[in-house]
C-alpha cells in the first residue's frame, strides 16, 4: 500500500525530471517555451503548495476529529472495554 510520503518520492523527481527535460528540449529546438520566473513559479506551487494544502488539512481533520469527540454522546467505561469486572 502507497502512503503519501511514498507518493511524493516516487512522483516529485519524476515530475521535475520531466519539467528539466522538456526545458532542456525546447531551450535546444531554440522554441521559447520556458521561461526561467514562470518555472520557478511552478516548482514553487508544486512543491510548497501541495505540501502546505496537505498538511492544513489534516490538522484541520484531526482537530475536528477532536473537538467532535470532546460532545461525545456514548461515554465506554475502561471497564466495559477491557473486560475488568469488580
């Protein structure tokens, strides 16, 4: 089973690869579809924005998480759970 970190390593240098080698191929045929403040905008996004969308959800899931929790309307006994009776 892939987890994130799992997908982040294998899909970031492929992507930036490819990025470097379509840049490389179009400085090379002289095409001017690059341009060095719109790459670097792009690996900004890519690598700060996804990362920091990533991590403000999951925060923002676990505090919902247990803030929910925190209205609980079933309160489980330790005793009741783990079978401990006396």
């Amino acid at each position: 089973m892939l987890t994130i970190p799992d997908v982040y390593a294998v899909g970031l240098p492929t992507i930036a690869g490819l990025i470097i080698l379509k840049a490389m191929f179009s400085a090379y045929k002289k095409c001017n579809y690059y341009h060095l403040n719109d790459t670097a905008g792009t690996a900004g996004l890519l690598l700060v924005g996804n990362i920091a969308v990533l991590l403000i959800s999951q925060v923002l899931i676990i505090g919902g998480y247990f803030y929910l929790y925190s209205f609980s309307f079933i309160k489980v006994s330790a005793h009741l759970l783990f079978g401990v009776y006396g």
